[in-house]
C-alpha cells in the first residue's frame, strides 16, 4: 500500500519575531531560517517518517534542487518531483514567542501541475493505494477526478481554504480532512455540532475529520462521531502540526489501524512536532511516537 501525494514543495522563509507586523512597521526579526516546506511535503515527510510508502508528485525550482535531496533522504519516492525553471514556491512565515504564526504564501512552480503529470504518477498505482493532496497546487480538480477513475481512496485536505474548494467535485472525496476555521468557511456555521450535522447532510460519501487544536479531533463516519482528546505539551511552534497529524493519522489508518488508534498517533506526532521549532525538521519519528505513547 502506498499514498500517491500531489503536493506542495515550498522554500521556507521562517522569521522570529515579537509580534505579527502591523501596517506601516518595520519589525526586527531574533532569528532567521531557511527551510524545506509547504503543506504537501510536510505531509509527504510525516507519511514517510510514519512508515508509509509515499511517493511525492511535485514541482521545484532547478536550483533548489537540494530541497528534493532532503526529501528523498527522509525515505520519499521523488521520482515524479520535477525541476523546472519558475521559481519554487515559497512562505515568508513570522512566528511569535506564544508559538503562533502567520504565512504570506508564494505558489510558483506548485501552480505547474497539469493532467499530463498526474496521469504518468498514478500510471502503476493498486487498488489498495491512496492518493492525498491540499490545496497549494493547480489541477486538484484532476487528481480528485483522475485518482477516483482509478480507483482508488483520496483524502483532500483544503488548506489553504479558497473559495475554488466549494466548486471542486466533492463526490471523488473519500476523506475530507480539515481545522475548525476550514469547516466553517466550508459550512457557512460557527457552532460545532451544527458544523457536523451539515457535512452528515452534505457529505454522506466522504468520513470528515475536523482538527480542534488544544481540544482535539473529531471524526465523523457513518455509524458515528469519534473524539479524541489532545495531548498537553509545551508549544514552541505550531507551524506543521496539522501537516504532521494528517501523515501519521492516514499512515496509520490507510494500514488499516482502527479510526480511534489512527486520531491518537496522530494527536501524539502533532504534540511532539508543537514542541519544536520550524516545519519539516519538527515532525517526530515513527519511534519518538511509540515512546511518547507508551508513556502516555
């Protein structure tokens, strides 16, 4: 079994600072860092450091090539991650001493993914294969559609959320994975219970799973609601803890582990990735989880 992800690869500019910059200030930055990023090889790196076999379909510039080198170290199938020559995608990330952040997000070369690239990746996929992707690249349209043709589970994760995720064909939607603020602009609800009782209407094909930061997670499937609780730790950065909860939550249950087994190790890599600082170099490995747990 293997997760087939279309996704962002993004250089990230990372900056900290007191405070978010307000209108019209000039802010001095503590620190400065330069880091491989981006939502869909985030994931990519917690699927792989999970166990998963993930095999990555993506765009970078030629000179950051490096960045591609990182990834296939990290035990990621890089054989459909392209070099071109429009500059990569990249973030310019500020993040406060409370561990918050705020992102100003370039697409670049993620906004080169055509049907053509999609075809080739999922040309020698099984049945038992799942393709994921977010929404920081151009075609999610196709892969939803031409992933379904293939017959195969997909789990989209709509982040960053724009108006384009209403229009996409939600019918090829297995998974539907999003934070509280997703869930509301999707819905057009604030309560949480009214947000459920929408998707148990308006998406009976799909599970949904809905991130609650401090408070958890909570899973909607057909016979029932899961909650899941989140585990207290001290935030340093909570830059990639919802990329580093969806790779080991769907490396767990796309092997078939049990839904409320599949939201704890998740849960428990996201506590762990919150306690350090940065992006990709945050996400724990498959064996500081099973430590964590078992103390736990």
């Amino acid at each position: 079994m293997a997760v087939i992800n279309f996704g962002s690869i993004n250089i990230d500019h990372v900056y900290q600072v007191d405070h978010f910059v307000q209108p019209g200030e000039t802010l001095a930055s503590s620190d400065y860092q330069c880091l491989l990023g981006g939502k869909g090889a985030n994931q990519s790196i917690a699927l792989a450091r999970a166990g998963t076999d993930v095999r990555h379909v993506g765009k970078i510039h030629e000179s950051d090539s490096s960045f591609k080198q990182t990834m296939i170290r990290d035990g990621i199938n890089c054989k459909h991650v392209q070099c071109t020559e429009t500059p990569s995608g990249h973030a310019i990330i500020q993040v406060t001493p409370s561990a918050e952040n705020a992102i100003v997000l370039f697409g670049g070369a993620n906004q080169e993914m055509t049907s053509k690239d999609i075809m080739q990746a999922l040309d020698s996929v099984k049945s038992s294969d799942w393709v994921l992707t977010q929404n920081e690249t151009s075609s999610i349209d196709q892969v939803l559609i031409q992933a379904k043709e293939n017959g195969l589970k997909v789990a989209f994760n709509p982040a960053p959320m724009t108006e384009s995720v209403k229009h996409l064909p939600h019918e090829c939607i297995d998974l539907l994975i999003v934070n509280e603020v997703e869930a509301e602009e999707i819905s057009g609800l604030n309560d949480l219970d009214k947000i459920e009782a929408y998707f148990r209407q308006d998406w009976p094909h799909a599970e949904v799973l809905i991130t609650l930061g401090k408070a958890g997670v909570r899973m909607l499937k057909k016979d029932r609601t899961i909650n899941v609780a989140a585990f207290e730790v001290d935030a340093v950065d909570t830059t990639a803890a919802g990329d580093t909860f969806i790779g080991y939550f769907l490396s767990a249950y796309s092997d078939h582990a049990g839904s409320e087994a599949a939201l704890e190790r998740g849960c428990a890599a996201s506590a762990l990735a919150v306690t350090k600082a940065g992006a990709a170099q945050s996400i724990p490995s498959k064996e500081e989880v099973d430590r964590f747990l078992a103390k736990q």
